[in-house]
C-alpha cells in the first residue's frame, strides 16, 4: 500500500514538473501576433483628433501631425535577453482621405511654426528591452500603424502585425556597475567600475561601454572593448572616460556584455552629472589694505570736521 502511495506521489511530481514546463515555455514566445484595435476620430474645432483605444499619441517632434501608436510588452524570466524583434509582416491596410490633423507644438505657440512635410511616422516600428531590479526583462514594442500625410491629408493603417523575436538564456551576469563620484566637473577623470558573475561554463566574452547623454540617449564617446577570457565565477573591470570640455548636463554609462557570436549576455547603466562649480564665497572679512585705508579715511573726515568746528569760534 505504501509502495503504491509513493509510486502515485513520484506520477504525480513528475506530471507537475511537466505541466510547469509547458507554462513556462508558453510565457517565452518566440513571435507575437497583434491585432490592433480601429481607430477613432474626434472632431473639435475644426480639427480631427485621432486616437487608438488602449495607446497612446506620438508628440516628440514638433511641427509633425498629431498621431496616435499602440504599444505591447511581454516579460522574460531572469537570464533570458532579447537580441532581436523583426517585423516579418505588416497587413490589413486601410486608407482614407480628408483628415485634418493638429499639429505638434512644445513650447509656447506660434503663428511661424512651419508644418513638416511628407509621411509621418517614417518609422514601423521600434523596440527597447528594459533589465528589471530583479533581473527579468521587458520587452517593450512600439508600433506606428497610423500614418499620415498633412500635404495630402491622405491616411494609411495597418492593423495586423506579425513580429518574430530573438533571445537567448544567459549564465552572464553584470552584478554592479558604478562611477567613482556623482558629479564631476568639465576636464575630470570618470571611473567606471564593474563586477560580473558567470554562473555557468566557461567562456570568452567582451565588454564594451558608451557614455550616452539622458534624455536624447546620443552617444558621447565609446570606451575600448576588453576582453575576457575563459571567463568562469566572479569578476572585474574598470575603465576610465576624460570629460574633457563636454558640457554640462546629465549622462549615463552603458555597460553591455557580448559573447564571441555578438551576442548580447547582459547589459547595465549608471547615471552622472558634470557641471561647472559655482562662484567663489565673496570673503567674510574685508583685506587689510582696505581697512587701513577705510581708517585713514575716518580720521581725515573727524579732523576736518574740528578744523571747521575750531574755525567757527574763532
């Protein structure tokens, strides 16, 4: 009876560890249908306000037609990094004409704003994969399925999307990556230090780093590759990035970590700043010279003032 319980038990685990792995499988796709929802037109003023239920609307450049994008995100487990998405099919166009779109405007308005021309987004798609605190990723695809032309006011939305994405499991690791100080000035030494753990086989990887600006993400400079060979465990490495007269503002270090086939392992940031220190303190006391001379002063203006005193009686 016992023997049977526990022949029962290990079926049981067994299927369990089975079941788990077809669910774990099924949250890691290696391609991705999406469907995207009709669009809506909201007419206010004489303008056609264009939106997509569920997204968002596209206002990073100015003078461009206000138009809507829809966005998607599936989650990795830890060690799994994306290094590809590829759109293997757009479909399911429709077109339209007549739309008048309002136009993108940062800042204070104005009557010279000049209108871009030609269609708008130029761009299908995009993607960014994002490192989270825990070590999973997101992925993030962005999609432009509305264009529009604002010389013809002609439309143009796809609504099916066919994308195929690329990862692979990672035993690499960046475990800390930091700058010797937070802020530095015009002309200074940054110091980049990193720590990496291979929690796997042994293997060659390369480590190369970018000083990228925040908010634009335009690189600055890029910094030797190093190389690391039959990399096995914990380790370090560290290099060194001169300011020299770039301007102040806010940076980031990007610290990215390859295999031999160009592979991306894993990948970090740290952030700094660089800024020209303020004026010197004015002094709390005043030179000697000055005082010297501030009491010559004093005792003219009090001697005078007897001269004139002793003259009046006379």
């Amino acid at each position: 009876m016992m023997k049977k319980r526990w022949i029962l038990g290990v079926v049981s685990l067994f299927l369990a560890f089975l079941l788990s792995g077809i669910s774990y499988a099924a949250e890691l796709p290696s391609s991705l249908e999406i469907s995207i929802p009709d669009y809506t037109v909201t007419t206010v003023g004489g303008l056609d306000y264009v939106g997509i239920p569920g997204g968002d609307v596209l206002l990073a450049e100015e003078g461009r037609p206000r138009v809507p994008y829809y966005t998607t995100s599936i989650d990795y487990p830890k060690g799994y990094k994306v290094q590809d998405v590829i759109l293997e099919e757009r479909s399911g166009l429709m077109t339209t004409t007549g739309l008048k779109l309002p136009v993108v405007v940062i800042g204070a308005p104005s009557e010279l704003l000049e209108v871009k021309k030609g269609w708008y987004p130029e761009e299908e798609y995009k993607w960014k994969a994002w490192d989270n605190p825990d070590g999973s990723t997101t992925l993030i695809i962005k999609m432009y399925p509305f264009c529009y032309d604002p010389e013809t006011t002609d439309v143009k939305f796809y609504k099916n999307y066919h994308f195929d994405i690329e990862y692979i499991l990672s035993s690499v690791e960046i475990t800390a990556l930091s700058t010797d100080k937070d802020v530095y000035e015009p002309g200074d030494e940054v110091t980049l230090d990193m720590c990496l753990n291979n929690s796997g086989e042994t293997q060659d990887v390369f480590v190369s780093s970018v000083i990228k600006q925040y908010g634009t993400d335009e690189i600055i400079e890029g910094l030797p590759i190093r190389s690391l060979k039959d990399f096995v465990g914990e380790g370090s490495c560290s290099a060194v990035w001169s300011t020299g007269d770039t301007e102040s503002g806010y940076y980031y270090a990007e610290a990215i970590v390859t295999d031999t086939s160009g592979n991306v392992l894993d990948k970090d940031t740290v952030g700094f700043g660089i800024q020209v220190s303020g004026a010197p303190e004015k002094p709390t006391k005043f030179p000697t010279l000055y005082v010297i001379i501030g009491a010559v002063v004093v005792v003219a203006i009090i001697a005078s003032a007897l001269v004139i005193r002793s003259r009046k009686k006379a």
